[in-house]
C-alpha cells in the first residue's frame, strides 16, 4: 500500500507544478500589454502635466507674409549656436555662380538660451497636395512653420522680451 500513498503524494506536487509553470507563463506573456498600458499612461499624465508651451508660427497669416517667420528665419540662420550644424542644406539657382548654404534644415531641432531662459525650435515644412491624381506646380504647395517650445511660465517673456528682440536682431541682420 505504501507505492499508492507514495503515487497518490506525487501527482499532486506534479500537478501543482504544473500549474504554476501555467500561471507563470500567462503572466510572462501578459507582462507586454500590462507595460503598454502603463507606457501610454504615463504618457498621458506626462503631456497633462508638462509645463511646456509651443507657439506654431506659419509663415504666412492668410495671404500676407507672416514677419514674425521671416524674422526668425533669419536669426536663427545667422545664430552663433546653429553655426555649425550636421546638416547643411545646400542650393544653387541656374543663374547663380556660387552655391547657397543654409544652416536651417527641415525638422531639425535648435535649442537657444538667451539670458537665461532654454528656447527649442524646430523648423517645420509640409507639402500640401490638393488632389492625389492631378499634380501640378500650382497644385502642389508648401506650409513652413516653426515651432518654438518654452516653460509656461515664460509665456509673457516670450512675447514681450524674447520675439520682440528676434524682430530687431532680424531687422539688424537684414540691413
């Protein structure tokens, strides 16, 4: 009787591991989506939470020229801290004789520190296409923007000290 008891114990603890072994697996497969969702909602609270504040600023305001992209445009081309970039966009007209660089690549992230306050832009174009079949020059247009991202707090700086001194150092820069 002794070999029954004895096969009577083990197939319980075979069981048992058995399952654990189960249960140990669904969890390991689980884990992925369980840290997805964890993942996107730190997200969430992170973006509702942030102090950061963008200012799209398009190149044009309706038909008219916006001066506050031309402005920025030109400063940060001319800016000590974008003097040297990894990018260089490089162009030459048929007319021209020499080759044109610009410092200024599309997406390209800049970062600016003036008088002690941490300003990124980046410098954004997208190309519109009024219809998918027809492509035409007329047709196809281009939508510049940059995007200059900022503590909330600075907000006030920002519009009151910040882009009013980009406008002058522009208007210096432009002759």
């Amino acid at each position: 009787m002794e070999p029954v008891t004895t096969t009577i114990i083990v197939v319980p603890a075979i069981v048992m591991g058995s399952v654990a072994i189960a249960a140990a697996a669904t969890l390991v497969v689980g884990l992925p989506k369980a840290v997805n969702e964890y993942q996107i909602i730190f997200s969430k609270l992170k973006n509702h939470l942030s102090n950061k504040v963008t200012l799209e600023i398009d190149e044009f305001d309706g038909n008219l020229k916006n001066e506050i992209y031309e402005a920025a445009e030109i400063y940060l081309k001319h800016h000590q801290s974008f003097k040297n970039p990894k990018i260089i966009n490089v162009s030459k007209s048929a007319e021209g004789k020499n080759f044109i660089e610009n410092p200024l690549v599309h997406n390209q992230k800049m970062k600016d520190f003036y008088y002690g306050h941490k300003f990124k832009w980046v410098w954004l174009k997208l190309k519109c296409v009024d219809h998918p079949k027809q492509v035409t020059a007329v047709q196809t247009a281009e939508m510049k923007s940059f995007n200059l991202t900022f503590r909330k707090e600075d907000e006030d700086y920002v519009k009151n000290t910040y882009l009013p001194n980009i406008m002058a150092e522009a208007k210096n820069l432009k002759g």
